[in-house]
C-alpha cells in the first residue's frame, strides 16, 4: 500500500502570532467576498446586470487572492489584512 503525499510532506511549525495573522487574513478576505455577495443580490434584485457582472468579478480577485495566500508570507499577510479590512469599511459604510 502506498504513503499518503501528506506522510511524504515536513512539518512546519508556526509561532501564534504568524497563526493568528493568517487567520486573520483569511477572515478579512472573506468579509470583503461576503459584503461582495450582499451587494451582487441586491443588484440582482435591482437586475443591475453590469453592475452584477462587476461586483462578481471583484469577488472573484478577491477568493484568487485568499486561495494564493501563503502562511509563511507575514509581509502579504500584513497587506492583506490591512487592505482587506480597509475595504470591508468601504464596501459596508462601517467605520467600527
């Protein structure tokens, strides 16, 4: 029987704080594609079509960027996690 490709992969240890920070990133990225998906439907509702088409594409750069990101990467974490919360304050009109 053959290994399993995670038997053959090195283990990696995170400090906490380079953990919490991708965690926080992640989050960030999915607020900004969850504000995206509230405003598609409600130009769905509107039949916004370009206005549809744009926001999904914004959706999707954004579900790119969170399946590129890279644990081990703090500076892109760091960015990340500033545009992103950044652009849910923007995309919500929440300055909390």
């Amino acid at each position: 029987m053959s290994e399993p490709v995670i038997g053959n992969l090195p283990p990696y240890t995170w400090s906490s704080e380079e953990s919490v920070a991708y965690e926080a990133a992640i989050e960030a990225i999915n607020g900004v594609v969850g504000a995206y998906s509230g405003l598609i439907t409600e130009a769905e509702e509107r039949g916004s079509t370009d206005e549809v088409a744009d926001l999904s594409r914004r959706r999707a750069a954004c579900q790119q960027e969170r399946r590129g990101l890279k644990a081990d990467n703090t500076e892109e974490i760091a960015r990340v996690r500033a545009t992103y919360a950044t652009r849910l304050r923007e995309l919500t009109g929440n300055d909390a």
